[in-house]
C-alpha cells in the first residue's frame, strides 16, 4: 500500500504527453529564439548604421540586392547617415563590415597605416583556390610575405620592364590593330563588338610577358587568320545598304581557342563567383563541380607545367643570358636562393605556380576593363580624339614622315602631355575597382570613429569626391589621421567631376611655358596606394600607353549610336555591359 502511495505521488507529477510536448516546444522556440537573437547584427557602438537592417538576418543585403549596382549603394550610405563612415551587416553571425569613403581617411589608411590595417581574411576567401599563394591574399606581416615579394621582385624594374615587356606588350597591340584592319574592312562601316578582342590582346600580352609564348600560341594569331578566312560582305551597294548602320553589330564568328590560354580567362570568372558569395569558399568548391571550371583547372595546371619546363630549358642551357620572361626570372631568384640556403631548388613550388597566376591575373582583367572603357569614351568624345591624334602626330613626328607607326621605343621616350592626360582620365572615369578590403590588426580610431581590432574594411577607391560630387558631411572634430590633410591633391570641382575630360590633368608650366601633365591635379585612386597599391602599376600604364597611341594611330572611333550606353557590370571589376567600336581606318 505504501508502495501504491508512492508510485501515485510520482505519478502526479509526471506531465502529461500534451504538457510534456508543449514544455518542449516552449524550450525549442527559446532556443532558437536565441540563436536568431545571437545571429542578428551587432553593431560597432558609434559607427552610423542602418536600424531597419540591424533587425533582419541578412542585414543590408536585401537593400544591396535591390538597387540596380552594389557600387550606387555603397555611395549612396555616406548620404544617407551624413558621415563619411558607416557599418554594413553583410550576413548572419558576421561581424558588421565597416565602409570608409571620405578620400582622405583611406589614403591615409592606405598609404600611412599599413600595420593597424592590413590585407585580411575576405581575399584570401575570394582568391581561394584559385591561387592560394598568391601575395595578394597574405598579410604584409605574415610570415613569408617577404620571400614571396622577392620572388616577383624583377618584374617591374626598368630593366624586365623595357627589355622583357615592352616589344611583348607592343607585339600583342599590334597584332590587335591588323585584326581590327580586317574587321573593319569586312564591317564595311558597321560596328562590332570590341570587348573579346582587347581581353584576348591583354591576355596575349600579359602571357608573353609571363612565359615568353612564340607567335603560334598567341590568340590573336588564330583570330586574324580566321578573320582573313571569311569572305567579304556583298559589295553591290544595294544589297549592302540596308545593314550598314550603327545600330546595327557586324556579328563575327570567333576561331576555337587554345584550351590552355581559354583556362586562363576562367580566373576572372571564378573570382567573380567567390566575390558574389557570402561562402566564398564553398561557392568556388561547387562552380568547381562544372565540368567547365574543372577543366580549366586542370588546364592551366598543364599549361604551368609545360611553361616550367620550357623555362627550366632556357635556364639549365645559358643561365641569366637566356632569360625572356616573368616565369624565367622566377625560376632564376629560386636557383639563387637554394644555393644560398644551400637546398634543392623547387621548381614547382605552389608559390611559384601562384605568383605566377596572380601576375597573369592582376596583368589581363584589370588592362582589358580599362581599354574596353577607353573606347567607348573615344567614341563619346570625338573632340579628345581629334586632339589626342594630333598631339601623337606631332609627338611622333619622325614616324609620321616616314609614314609608319611609333615604335615602342618612341611610344616610352616621348613625353606627350595629352596622352597621359587620357589615360589618366580614362583611369579616373572607369573606376573599374570600387572598393578594396583591409582587416584592423588592432584598436582603430577613422576620423573619430573607434573600430575594434579584427573588423573588416571597405575602402572606396571611387565615388563621392573621386568620380562623383563630393558630400558635404559635417566636420569630426578628431580626424585621427596620422598625418594632415595638407599633402591632398586640390578637391575637384563638383560641377564636372562626372564628365570624361582629359584636360583636367593639364597645366601650364610657367618656366618653361609649355603645357604639362599634372598627375596631383585632383585625387585619383585607380591603382590604390601605399605598399599594398598595385604592384603592376607601372606594367598597367605601359599596356594603356601603347595601345592608346596605335589604336588612335590607325583609327577613327565613330559614334556606335544605341550600342554606345555607359551600363556597367559589376564583376571582379567594373566592366562595361558591352563594348563595340565602329572603326574608320586613317
Ligand atoms: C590598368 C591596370 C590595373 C589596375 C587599374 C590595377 C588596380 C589594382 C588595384 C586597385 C589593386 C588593389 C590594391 C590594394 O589592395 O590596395 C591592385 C593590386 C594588385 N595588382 Fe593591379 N592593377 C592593374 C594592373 C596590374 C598589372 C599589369 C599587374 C601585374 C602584372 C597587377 C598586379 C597586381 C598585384 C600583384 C596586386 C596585389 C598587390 C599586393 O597585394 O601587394 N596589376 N591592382
């Protein structure tokens, strides 16, 4: 009985199924509620920041999702908060990303403190697997950032730059003005779509630089030659008439690339992916999972392994006096640096393997984006144009007489102020990179705005004060700047700033009365700054140089009517939607 008594005590304690399930689903909604509370946005105390999105998941995106490009956004939060710093909630669980964009603030970051932000996790993601030990993706602390930066360390000098790039780079641009001799002839005045060939000739480029590969490989060769195969357009005017029109592309089919060198324009692709995610890592496993970027993969692995070998050839038969190319040079700073450490050099190292798909990287997409905007500008602009090729002409006027095109040799030595003038604008106008990452290192105070140690960075490289009217936020009383503002190149004026004109880099020198090129007329960040800037810079600039003054040399940029809008993509970097030209030959 006592027994009885007790089981029932216990018994009438135990919950009923219904109230047990209810405890359970009770307990279950705290729970996640408090997982829902633990992956909402916690904003940096201070920073100016979006209240509606600080309360959803997915923070900002859904806003970045809806305007028409991330970049309009990015700017547009400046505006919005009336501060040139705000923090943005990219995704759950994640720290919020902070965005600076008052010019000052991120040259000095850039240029002047290097070791309170450094290059960070968001690259090295991104990049991924397509060229882990790439120095792009490292800190500039970590260990083995030196070693790699010593590897490259030839390949911008003077020397490598005027004896290795430059016939490569000016081969490579004019391979591009026969094919476009060929194209036009055939379009008989109709546009065509430009944007394939200047990503085929900046590749061509970029890899001759990079492997010293013979004419058969070059894209362009094949493209030519498949051009010169099509028969011409009817000439009878009347049968002709009724297509020729700008509005109207001249669709040219396109000859089979080389599967080594088609792997190489995959890169970009990849990137852009990884770039998009907010799993970088996971979205480039699974684009891995396309039998199409699978294939480059192992495409561009063979390609690295026959260009070695090509290399190693040169080096093991005539040493340093045989060197033609980046991969050369790279293999030769390992054989002295083995023998130093007194190791077996290794020749396929993933370091070698990476740099060398970084160079390829930062040496084609970048260039070909630029040129691709160029010549739309051209087209745009007739009057830059007609001045831009009067001034060559005049610059090269030995040339001109003896009825030929500038040499390389002549496109380096001369100076012509308006040229650099163009290209410059071009830089400024394309802004093809918008904003670049850093990671704080520690504690951080922006223009008065304290950020805590491990936050990721967005700098814009473009934008209010660079390429559009600049905003007239209130003044913070403690900049935090390490150095003044007095070294600021003068602010733009606003009533221009979004227009393409060269002249704006222009002066007069008053001593030697002459006008001038004047790269600290206004500020400009298309290359970045300070020791993480590009490091191809001085290669960028030579690519441009050389095929602004052949194309303007043989060409007239007509108006492409409808096809000639400013629409831009956003990718790895900012292209334009489509890119025709309809050329006159001069
Ligand atoms: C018009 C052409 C080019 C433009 C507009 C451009 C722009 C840039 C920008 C904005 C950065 C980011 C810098 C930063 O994070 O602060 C960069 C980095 C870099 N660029 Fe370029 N680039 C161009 C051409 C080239 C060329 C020709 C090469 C090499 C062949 C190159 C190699 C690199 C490398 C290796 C980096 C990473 C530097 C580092 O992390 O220390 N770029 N570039």
């Amino acid at each position: 009985m006592a027994m009885d008594d007790a089981s029932w005590a216990w018994g009438s304690l135990l919950p009923s199924p219904v109230v047990l399930f209810a405890i359970v689903c009770l307990v279950s909604v705290g729970l996640l509620y408090q997982v829902y509370l633990f992956a909402l946005p916690k904003p940096i105390p201070g920073i100016p920041y979006n209240l509606h999105a600080s309360k959803r998941l997915m923070g900002d995106i859904p806003d970045v999702r809806r305007s028409k490009h991330m970049r309009q956004w990015v700017w547009s939060q400046p505006r919005a908060h009336r501060a040139p710093l705000s923090q943005v909630f990219v995704l759950p669980f994640r720290r919020p990303t902070v965005i600076v964009t008052d010019y000052d603030a991120v040259v000095d970051i850039l240029a002047r403190r290097s070791r309170e932000f450094d290059r960070g996790q968001r690259i090295r993601e991104i990049v991924g697997l397509i060229a882990p030990e790439f120095h792009f993706t490292m800190e500039t602390k970590e260990e083995g950032f030196k070693a790699h930066k010593e590897l490259v360390r030839d390949l911008m000098t003077p020397k490598f730059l005027n004896e290795v790039s430059s016939p490569r780079v000016y081969d490579a641009f004019a391979a591009l003005v026969h094919l476009w001799h060929e194209k036009s002839t055939k379009a008989m005045g109709q546009p065509f779509c430009a944007s394939h060939d200047l990503y085929m000739t900046t590749l061509d480029s970029i890899c001759s630089v990079a492997f010293g590969l013979d004419e058969s490989k070059r894209s362009l060769t094949r493209e030519i030659d498949h051009i010169r195969s099509l028969p011409m357009p009817p000439t009878d005017p009347s049968q002709a008439s009724p297509v020729i029109s700008a509005a109207v592309p001249m669709e040219f089919s396109r000859p089979q690339p080389d599967p080594e060198i088609e792997a190489l324009l995959d890169i970009p692709e990849m990137l852009s992916i990884s770039q998009k995610s907010g799993f970088p890592w996971i979205a480039q496993r699974l684009a891995l999972l396309r039998p199409k970027h699978a294939r480059a993969m192992r495409n561009r692995q063979s390609l690295i392994d026959t260009q070695t070998e090509n290399s190693l050839k040169r080096l093991f038969a005539g040493g340093e006096k045989e060197m033609q190319c980046a991969l050369d040079w790279m293999l030769w700073r390992e054989m002295c640096k083995a023998k130093k450490e007194e190791r077996t050099p290794n020749f396929h190292s993933p370091v070698i393997r990476d740099e060398t798909f970084g160079f390829l990287l930062g040496g084609h997409d970048t260039s070909a984006t630029v040129l691709s905007w160029w010549a739309k500008y051209m087209a745009e602009h007739p009057h830059v144009q007609a001045r831009l090729r009067a001034e060559l002409r005049n610059g090269h006027s030995v040339a001109m007489m003896e009825g030929r095109w500038p040499t390389m040799g002549e496109i380096i030595s001369t100076h012509i102020p308006y040229l650099e003038a163009v290209v410059q604008e071009t830089l400024r106008c394309a802004s093809i990179v918008t904003l670049i990452s850093r990671t704080t290192t520690q504690d951080a105070q922006v223009l008065g705005y304290h950020i805590p140690k491990d936050t990721n960075i967005l700098l814009s490289l473009t934008g209010p004060g660079l390429t559009e009217p600049s905003l007239n936020v209130p003044a913070t009383p403690d900049l935090g700047m390490k150095t003044s503002q007095t070294n600021s190149p003068p602010a733009w004026d606003n009533a221009d700033i979004n227009l393409f004109r060269p002249e704006r880099w222009l002066k007069t020198d008053e001593e030697k009365g002459e006008e001038v090129f004047d790269s600290r007329a206004g500020p400009i960040l298309a290359f970045s700054t300070g020791p993480r800037g590009c490091f191809g810079r001085r290669l960028g600039e030579m690519q441009l140089k050389t095929a602004v003054t052949l194309l303007i040399w043989n060409f007239e940029f007509g108006s492409t009517g409808p096809l000639g809008g400013m629409e831009i993509k956003e990718k790895f970097v900012n292209m334009p939607r489509d890119c025709y030209v309809r050329l006159k030959q001069t």
